[in-house]
C-alpha cells in the first residue's frame, strides 16, 4: 500500500508541475502576441492567474498542447526558408544544385585522361562528358551509342556552342538528373528529352523538349547561354535519331524565372499554338528575325542559370528533315 501510494504521490507531483510547464508556455505564446496585438494583453493577464491556481485535468492539458502547436506552425512561417532551393514543378525537376560544382577553368582542370575530380562533391567526372565532344556528328554509329544505353533516342549538336551529345530518354523527368549515359551515378546528369515527347512521330511533335545541366566546366548545356550573348542570329540546331535528321533554326532565346508555359506540349486548338510561339518569341532577348506560323514545329533547350535561380531557355522552329 505505502509503495501505491507513494507512486501516486509521484505522479501527481508530475502532473502537477507539467501543468505548471504547459500553461507557462500557454502564458509565454500570449505574452509574445501581446507584443503585436494589444488585445491579447487582458488574455495574458488572465492567463498568468490560471497559471498561478494550476488546474490539472486533461481536456486542459489537450487544449493548451494545441496552443503550442499552433505556436509552432507559426515559427516555421516566420523563420527564413532552407537555403536549398528546389523547384517544386512537375516534370522539370532541372534543379541539381549545379552551382555546387565548383570546378576551375576548364583549361587548367583538364588532365591528361580527360578526367575531372569535383572537389566540392567527391564525385568523379568520367571522360563521358568530354569524348563526345569529338564525335563526328554526321557519320554517328547509334548501334554502338545504344548499346552504351539503350535509353539513347538522338543526338544533338548546337551551332555556337559545344554541345555535341547523345539525347536519352526514359519514362520520367528525374532520373538523367543525377545519372550519367552509362546509367552511373553523377551529379552531372546527363541530357535528356521530356518523357512526353514521342520520338516515332518527331514530324508531328508541336514542342520537343529537351534539357540540361549547365556545368561550369562547360560540358552538357554549359554553353547554351553562348546563344544568348551571341551577336549571331543564324543558328541552327541539329537533332540526329536513327533514321533522320531535323534542322531547326533559333528564333528565340531568354533567361526566366523558372516556370512551366515554355514546356507545353499539348494545345487545344491551333489559334492556341500560335499565341504560345509568339509568346515565346516576345520573350527573346534578341531578335532572329524569323517568322512563325502555326504549322511550325519547334525544339526546346532548358537549362539552369549558374546560380539555379533562373533558367536559360533557347527556341528553334523545325527547317527540314532529311
């Protein structure tokens, strides 16, 4: 009996000074909102009598744990955002923190293997993104490339730019963010097309999309922004696949807040189309003096900026097929 009662003794002790704890946070959360809402100061007086008298039952006990809670979510509305950004947009999950590949000028980060270390992410950079810079755009062997990966569906070449690689594809938009052609892990990614696009049916593809990392050592789409700072304004893009090869010529070029209405693929109707070209084409920070029309198919390049605030897009109009 004296062990029983003892224990009772102990837990109305700590009862006790848990409610005493919970209503001087109850007491503190009013005397914080007193500060910006005069209203509050009559509740915080009464707050502090309750406090004093130290009532213990549990409905109290809920109510006031919800006051705490309440306080909680308030906190994390007013304390600053992680510093992490990520973009919260379906399907263009194009934000791998690029800016944290910090490597040196490309001239001296070269070696003799054509092998880069990334310093910052311990993440070694194969001679993958390089070897295809030499690789005869015309006289491509895509046996070869897709035994690489089977997922390789194109290769694409940027007049202005070294871009000269093999275009993947799979069944999202996340994967070639952080995997290299050879399906290896890399924080480089890889350039890839937008599992939306059907690369059967390139002819009647309104916006093929395709994107990039830029990395400061200017591989991937790292050049992509030489279109926006060019003087030239007759550039082409080169997409090769099996079987054809589709010539499109740039008619606009811009760096943007990131968003999703450059990355559309399907329109209700042709008048619809048209205003997208041509929204697309007011947005261009130089003009190509190219006309569009509704019958027009185009290619899309996303990137990031280099501090992945923004992205660096570039827009041709289909020329011809061979």
């Amino acid at each position: 009996m004296k062990i029983l009662k003892a224990i009772g003794n102990t837990v109305e002790q700590i009862v006790k000074y848990l409610n005493k704890f919970i209503w001087s946070l109850c007491y503190y959360f009013y005397l914080g909102l007193s500060l910006f809402i005069p209203g509050f100061i009559k509740k915080r007086i009464t707050l502090k009598k309750k406090l004093d008298k130290r009532l213990a039952n549990q409905e109290l006990i809920m109510i006031v744990t919800l006051y705490v809670v309440a306080f909680v979510t308030i906190l994390r509305f007013l304390l600053p955002a992680s510093a992490t950004y990520k973009e919260d947009i379906p399907f263009t999950s194009i934000n791998t923190n690029e800016s944290e590949i910090t490597e040196s000028d490309d001239n001296s980060s070269q070696n003799n293997n054509n092998t880069d270390t990334n310093t910052n992410t311990n993440v070694t950079i194969t001679d993958n993104y390089r070897k295809y810079l030499s690789y005869d755009f015309y006289n491509l062997n895509f046996e070869k490339l897709q035994a690489t990966n089977s997922d390789v569906v194109a290769f694409i070449r940027v007049e202005g730019t070294n871009i000269n690689y093999p275009v993947v594809k799979t069944t999202d938009n996340s994967y070639y963010l952080d995997h290299s052609i050879d399906k290896s892990y890399n924080t480089k990614g890889w350039i890839y097309a937008d599992y939306r696009n059907d690369f059967n049916n390139l002819s009647n593809t309104n916006n093929l999309i395709i994107y990039g990392h830029h990395i400061l050592n200017k591989t991937m789409f790292g050049t992509l922004d030489n279109i926006l700072t060019s003087k030239e304004i007759n550039l082409k893009i080169y997409l090769k696949t099996p079987t054809n090869l589709y010539t499109y010529q740039v008619f606009s070029s811009y760096q943007i807040e990131p968003e999703i209405t450059y990355l559309q693929t399907d329109f209700l109707n042709e008048d619809r189309y048209l205003d997208f070209l041509n929204t697309l084409k007011s947005r261009s920070n130089k003009d190509y003096q190219q006309l569009l029309y509704s019958t027009d198919k185009i290619i899309t390049l996303s990137t990031c900026s280099l501090d992945n605030t923004e992205r660096i897009v570039v827009h041709g109009k289909l020329l011809s097929i061979n």
